[in-house]
C-alpha cells in the first residue's frame, strides 16, 4: 500500500472518530467534556505555530548536476529535493530570523516535526540518493572513479549536529540502486558557502546560518560553487584531494602500540615508501600502492629543508593522491554498502 493511500485512510479514520466522539458528546460526563486534555503532540504543535510566527521560511539552494550515471552515453539530471514527508511539494529548509542561532536551532525543531524529506532525485526512474537532514552542503559529479564506465557521484550532506566536521560519500549506480564505495573525513569550511542561506562554519564548529538576501551576491556564491572542485584529476589516471587526516587507524591498539615501541621514523620506513610526482613529495602506502600523501616541505635554514609528514596529528589536512588504474584502487575494492532510498 503506498503512503498516499495509508495517509488518506488515516485521515478518514480521524475523521470518523471525531464524528463520533461530537455526535456521542452528550452521553460523556459533563467532567470529561469540559476538560482539556493536553498530549505530547499538541505540546509540539503549538511549539512550533509559536516558531513559525516569529520567522521567515527561506527556501535554501537547491543542487542540479548531470553526468552519465548509468553508462549509456548520454547526461543525466540529478536535481536536488527538500519536500514535505509524501514527498510532493517543496519545503523551506531554513527559517530566516534576526538571531541567526536561534534560526538554525528553529530549522532543526521545525524540518524535524515535519519530517523532511531530503534526497538527489532521478525523475525519469525515480530513483532518489538521500541527503542529511537539513539537504546538502555540497555535491559533484567526481567522473569515473571506480572505471565501470559510469560517473559516480560525490555528496556532503548537511546535518543537524552543529559540527563542521563531516564525510563526502562517493556513490556509484548499480542494479539501480545507489551504492557507496568511498569515504573521507573533511572539515565543512573547506567548501564554499550555497546561495540564498549556508551554514557559518566556526572553530569549534557550525552554530549559525548566513543569509544573503540579494540576488547579485547569490549570483557571485553560485559562480563560485560550480567553479569549485573536491577533486582535482591528472592525465596520469590518478584523483586528488584534501581533508581531516586519517592516513593511520589510530583505533588499531597494535598499531598504536607499534608506533609508540619503534618510534616515528622507523614507523614511517616500515609502512610507507617515498616517490616523486610532477616535483613533489608524497609517501605511498606499502599496503596498498594505489594511495599516496603529500609530504610538506619547509625550509628551516639558508640552506637546509625539513619534511613534515603529519603521521599522528588529527588536526593536520592532509593531501591523498589515488590511482584510478592501478588494482587495488580503494574506489574499485572497497566493500560496496547498498544505500537505501528513502
């Protein structure tokens, strides 16, 4: 039964007991009659008419992308969606107000009671990639990743949990359903703002909204955004980006042990193999040779250079340089996870 048809039998029955319960009025105890009844939803509900009349609704940025995402030679539209919980009628995404925390605080409160829908949406086959709770912060078509011969593509998805720390996905179109093949810890600062509203990423993390209110500086976010790149790829078959550093697995006690017994430089020697690409320096994984790190070069004196790389700092950015070609590619072995549309 789809839940167009569940919601409106639920709305008949709704109806009916109310006829009931008005056409039985007289028979109740003139006690119950007069009393007022006060549930955890009519609590929620006038919580909510109270923020509703205090804010603006603002739509937000909606993305479109299209690529080749099932390999048959021809572009495809994916076109961002934020509706209401049937999925029909777009919704607003945030609520403009003069204290822009409380705005956010009032997005979360308000999109939740309404359980939003968020999702990139393929209309000709109805199929939808869900999105965080408040849609996406960012989202590319990153090409080929995986050489199946279809784009896949990448989303940041915008949460409700007030940290700018997050993971771009990769997904990829199989048997016609999204499956995610990639991860990377990244920092929301890195990606530049979406028109009409964004989240203001702070130090300790994303407390505010930022609204534009002009459709000149809308223009200038949007030239920006579709100027902006995740990847960056090389005629040498091989991808690039920067994010949060996870080059090592520091939950793994053995290795953590290893590290602090042998000490940095032997540790670095043991997993790790220097190389030189177009002139920089990078630190290829033993364990897998698809993956390299750029290593930072600084100069410390007139006439000696040091390299720094941030093995064990978590705050550290750190370059990843990917071989598409080679085997053991983390976009072509990693356990596919089928995500479910909504």
């Amino acid at each position: 039964m789809s839940s167009l048809l569940q919601s409106l039998y639920f709305l008949i029955f709704c109806v009916a007991v109310s006829f009931l319960i008005i056409w039985k009025g007289d028979s109740f105890p003139k006690k119950m009659k007069s009393a007022s009844i006060l549930t955890a939803a009519d609590s929620l509900q006038m919580a909510n008419d109270s923020l509703l009349a205090t804010v603006t609704p603002v739509m937000g940025y909606r993305f479109v992308i299209r690529g080749d995402f099932d390999g048959d030679g021809s572009a495809e539209t994916l076109y961002e969606r934020y509706t209401d919980s049937l999925y029909f009628d777009e919704a607003p995404k945030y609520y403009d107000s003069k204290d822009t925390t409380d705005a956010y605080n009032k997005a979360i409160s308000l999109n939740f009671y309404y359980q939003r829908k968020s999702f990139l949406e393929w209309r000709q086959r109805n199929l939808k990639l869900p999105g965080g709770h408040l849609g996406f912060h960012y989202v590319e078509n990153c090409g080929d990743v995986n050489n199946d011969g279809k784009d896949e593509v990448l989303v940041l998805c915008q949460w409700d949990d007030m940290s700018n720390i997050n993971h771009v996905q990769i997904f990829t179109l199989n048997d016609d359903k999204w499956k995610e093949i990639y991860t990377a810890p990244v920092w929301e600062w890195q990606f530049p703002p979406t028109p009409s509203v964004s989240m203001v990423p702070g130090m300790f993390g994303n407390f505010q909204v930022g609204f534009t209110n002009s459709k000149a500086n809308d223009a200038l976010l949007e030239k920006q955004l579709k100027a902006f790149h995740f990847f960056t790829r090389y005629n040498d078959h091989s991808v690039e980006f920067s994010g949060m550093n996870d080059i090592i697995e520091w939950s793994n006690e053995e290795l953590d042990s290893e590290y602090n017994e042998i000490g940095e430089i032997d540790f670095i020697e043991k997993y790790f193999t220097r190389a030189v690409i177009n002139d920089s320096i990078y630190m290829r994984r033993k364990d897998n040779p698809s993956i390299y790190y750029k290593v930072h070069e600084i100069l410390i004196s007139e006439t000696e250079t040091a390299l720094i790389f941030p093995l064990d700092d978590p705050a550290e950015m750190v370059t990843t340089r990917i071989f598409l070609n080679h085997p053991e590619s983390p976009f072509k072995n990693r356990r596919q996870v089928t995500q479910k549309c909504p």
